[in-house]
C-alpha cells in the first residue's frame, strides 16, 4: 500500500459544535475538508497508529464517499482495525454500541442527524471516543486546535473497497470488518427488555405505526418490530433509507413528522406511534390522539423503567440537559434518586453514566437513553414504552394521565426562530445577558420574574466548566424559560426559547399545550425584546 502525504492548509470554521462538525454537503465535498477535519481528529487522539475504530453513517448523500476517504487515511494513519456498517450504514445507537462491544479506541460517525441531506443539503462527523460517547469539550477543543495547524495528511493510494457484503477484507495492514448493522443491536435491546410481552401485546391485536422517515433506523425497526417481536407487515413504514430522506426534514417531531402525527390524530389511528431520525437517536412517541413531549417521555420512562427487565433493579439517577423541563426531576424526587441536570447535548452525560451515577438520561429535543451505550437512541424508547405498555395493559393517554395526577404536568413547548443574522441573535443574547440582574423582580405581560440567570455546568466527575449555556428566567406562578442559540445549524442563528408551565396534580391537565403557554410565551417575548432585535412576531418553528 502506497501512502500519500498531502499538503493542505488550515480551514477556518472546523470547529466541532453541539454534536460533531456539521456544515453544508458541499462544503464537506471541498477540496481537503473532510481530509482536514479526519486528520485532525487523528492527531488530536495521539494519532491513529495500531488502533481500531467503527465507521459508518446515516446513508445521506456523500456518506458512501466520505467512507471511503475515512477508511484510506485511517489505513494510512497506520489503524489496525476498522469495524464498518455494510454499506457504510450504522445508526448512531448502533455505532456507539459496537465502540462498547469490541472496545475499540473510538468512533467516526458520519450524519447531519435530523438535518435534512442532499447535495444541497447537510453533512456531519463526529468523533465518538472509546465510551461510546461522543467526545467531550477536551477533546473538541483539541481536534479544533489541530484544524487550525494542520499541514498535511496521509491517505493511502487505493481502490475503492467493496462494502456491499459482510466479511473481513484488508486495507495494506490495516482489517476492515464489514458488519451487518443491525445484529449487534438488535441482541443489545433483546438483553434489555421483555420481548416476550411485547409479542404478547402486538398478538392480542395491539397496533403501531412506526414512521423511519426515509433514515437509517428502517432496517432496525423492521427487523425488531416486525421480525422478532411479530408486529403485522406494514407496521414500519418509510423503512428503505435515502440518501435525502426523501425531500424532507428526518426529524421526529409533530412539524416533520406530520403524516404520522396525522394518522394519529385521526378517528382511526393505531394504538401507538414513533418515529426516529436521521440518524436513529431521536424518537418521537404519539399515542392515539395525543402527542407525548420528549420531557414528558423522559419521566414516564424514568418512573416505569423498572417494569423492563434492564432496569428492573432500579435507576441510580435521571439526568436532563437544562432546557428540558423539569417533569423528571419530579420523578427523581419521588423516587430519592439523583437528577442531574447538564447543558445541551448528549456529550454531558457520559461522565455521569460513565460514574454510574445515572441510569436514564434526555432532552427535550427528543432525545432519550440510558446507560445501555453512550448516546440516545431512538428505538430504544420506543422499545421500553412498549415494554411498559404491554405490562400496564394501559393506553399511552392513560399512561400519561395517571402521570399527571401523580406528578402534576409541565406543559412545555420549544419555539425556534430560525435563520436569523448572526450579528443579531448575538446582541439580543448580550443585550439579555446584561439585563440579567435586573429582571428579578419586574413584570412582564403581567408576569413576575422571580429570578434569573446563565446556566454554567460543573462537571462533578472532572470538574470542567462549561459557561454560556444558556439564559433562565423563572417567573412566579412556577413558570421558566430558557434562551439559547442553537449550536448544530449550518446557516445563520437560531434562537431557541423553551417555554415550561408547570400545573399541580389537582390542576386542569388536559390543556392545548399552546394555549397554557401563552402568557409566559408573550412575557418572554417582550422581555428579550423580540420584535425590536428581529422583527420577528413568531417562530418558524413550534414543537
Ligand atoms: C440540538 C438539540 C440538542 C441535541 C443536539 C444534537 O442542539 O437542541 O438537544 O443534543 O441538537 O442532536 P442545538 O441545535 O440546540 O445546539
Ligand atoms: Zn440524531
């Protein structure tokens, strides 16, 4: 094997954010990017010599190339083993398992997640490190500081390799195992929950409707659902993957996720839905003619846990990133097990599932998990609200009405104001933030504010400190919001404001999450200066 060394320079912008670097399709399709942004990644890990790594990715277009060119440098970065989907597809679940299973040194992950994909579209990767998870700010910073040095790279002087078929082939020294995807996995979540019940449920006429959105998570969800635990033919649908996903957005949520939400609105719905994501980490989970919040899901699944062999001891902890609402802090409570509450992004709780001082973990973006791997993972929760329901003999309404009488309900909503300047989604952030302790005190639309300030996070396991994640503003009446510029968009700013109302158990719960909303929805809104900084009235998107 002929090794080239390649001269390149740095490119700016490879700063890895939320979940990986993530940047327009064409922009990855650039001469030496991804190389760059590869060959970063090696030298911040003290290069790649003599170890082992899993590669795949969620199918979207450029996915098979990028492969390619990954699988080449890692050989010429001297690797010894490189464990890849068949066909270069792996979900992000899958991947951080096979990390685990084989214990390799880490991970390359290749997705934009739900950002949509096409040449025009999204491209991502992100480094998951030997955890499973993916790597922590120390080691983001570093791969960035290599970015900015960088001179050269190696990648070896080779064919293509044939990914299509499940076997071992080589690459001058370095193996490459072709994996069926889905095998591994699947044996991870038969070892975790009931799969005898759950046959038992889809046999007494209990039906779902599992939308894949055109992603990776099709192939699993077949072979799970209708193969293993007997769901009918059909249950899985959008299930073959695409490399654009089908035109759309592969975000499960009620916006992109419309036709199911549709269907389960309908008179004549199934008796559970979901759907995933992109890259098979997200979830979204409906009942018929209800809509469960991923806050919400998170402490249903935290209080129900145990009913599923997995956890059928017991949770140590429940962690949520600060923006998800406060519904499993409530469990937490009840249950005297720790809750944590991280910044946003998976990366936060894998120290802490790493210590062992959390079982469960989530987001409100839809983005559930446990100590099972060290990312969230889509079917998953769906798997364990199955779990849950073919024990409880209950509907997910009833579920979640017993919830709220228990526990009482957070109503909550995220409205995303997309595409604006980032010049200006700066200064209404550094306007607020300047404000910040002088709201304590002042009305807004006739709302309190009992108190505000700047989430930073303490790690407790390693003491790092991360700062600016994020404004909260408690108001009286127990309402929050929370403020953020999102960090995984490719174009402009977004600003995300995550919008909570908490109802006690004897209170009215079946409000339109909307509408019990609105007041804390128009004092935010005039408290951050909305309008005045961007001319916005409302959101382009509301989950
Ligand atoms: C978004 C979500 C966040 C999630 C991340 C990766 O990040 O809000 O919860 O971890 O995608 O899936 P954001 O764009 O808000 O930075
Ligand atoms: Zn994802």
């Amino acid at each position: 094997m002929k090794i080239q060394t390649i001269a390149t320079r740095p490119i700016e912008g490879q700063k890895p954010g939320t979940s990986g670097l993530r940047k327009k399709t064409r922009v990855f399709m650039g001469p030496g990017y991804l190389e760059n942004f590869v060959q970063a990644t090696f030298n911040a890990i003290g290069g790649a010599k003599n170890k082992t790594f899993v590669v795949g990715g969620d199918g979207r277009f450029f996915n098979a190339r990028a492969i390619q060119t990954i699988l080449k440098m890692a050989a010429a970065n001297g690797a010894s083993k490189i464990i890849v989907g068949r066909n270069g597809l792996l979900s992000t679940p899958a991947a951080s398992h096979l990390i685990r299973l084989h214990k390799t040194d880490g991970g390359l992950i290749l997705s934009a997640s739900h950002n949509p994909g096409g040449i025009d579209q999204d491209f991502g990767v992100k480094f998951n490190t030997s955890n499973g998870g993916p790597a922590p700010e120390g080691v983001t910073e570093a791969i960035y500081d290599q970015t900015r040095a960088l001179d050269s790279f190696d990648i070896a002087e080779a064919g293509d390799l044939d990914l299509s078929k499940v076997g071992e082939t080589e690459l001058g020294s370095m193996k490459i195992r072709v994996i069926d995807p889905v095998a591994d996995y699947q044996d991870l979540m038969a070892s975790l929950f009931d799969f005898d019940k759950i046959r038992e449920l889809f046999a007494s006429g209990f039906n779902v409707r599992f939308d894949a959105l055109h992603a990776v998570t099709g192939p699993y969800a077949k072979a799970i659902l209708e193969g293993e635990l007997g769901a009918p033919k059909g249950s899985v649908v959008n299930a073959v993957p695409l490399k654009d996903f089908g035109g759309g957005h592969p975000d499960p949520n009620p916006v992109w996720a419309h036709e199911l939400m549709d269907l389960m609105m309908s008179g004549d719905s199934p008796d559970f839905g979901a759907a995933s994501d992109g890259d098979g980490d997200r979830n979204m989970i409906v009942g018929r003619g209800i809509y469960v919040t991923p806050s919400d899901s998170l402490a249903v699944l935290a209080a129900n846990a145990h009913l599923a062999l997995g956890y059928k001891s017991g949770l140590s902890g429940v962690a949520r990133s600060m923006p998800t609402s406060a519904a499993c802090d409530r469990v937490a409570e009840k249950l005297g097990i720790l809750s944590a509450e991280t910044p946003t992004g998976w990366k936060f709780f894998g120290n802490l599932l790493d210590a062992g001082r959390v079982t469960l973990c989530g987001e409100e973006s839809a983005g559930t998990g446990s100590n099972h791997i060290r990312e969230k993972d889509g079917l998953w929760a769906v798997l364990l609200w199955l779990n849950i329901l073919a024990v409880r003999r209950q509907s997910v309404g009833e579920v979640l009405s017993d919830h709220w009488a228990n526990y009482g309900r957070d109503y909550y909503s995220r409205h995303d104001y997309e595409a604006i300047p980032t010049d200006v989604a700066n200064s209404l952030i550094h306007d607020l933030r300047s404000r910040l302790t002088d709201l304590k005190g002042q009305s807004f639309a006739g709302l309190k504010v009992s108190d505000a300030d700047e989430f930073s996070y303490r790690d407790p396991v390693d003491g790092s400190i991360s700062e600016k994640q994020g404004i909260r503003i408690w108001f009286e009446g127990n309402a929050r919001a929370v403020l953020r510029l999102s960090g995984t968009g490719t174009e402009g700013a977004t600003l995300r404001v995550y919008l909570e109302q908490y109802a006690p158990p004897e209170a009215d719960h079946q409000l339109d999450a909307q509408s019990a909303l609105n007041t804390v929805r128009v004092a935010t809104a005039d408290l951050c200066r909305m309008e005045e900084f961007t001319g916005r009235t409302n959101p382009d998107v509301v989950t």
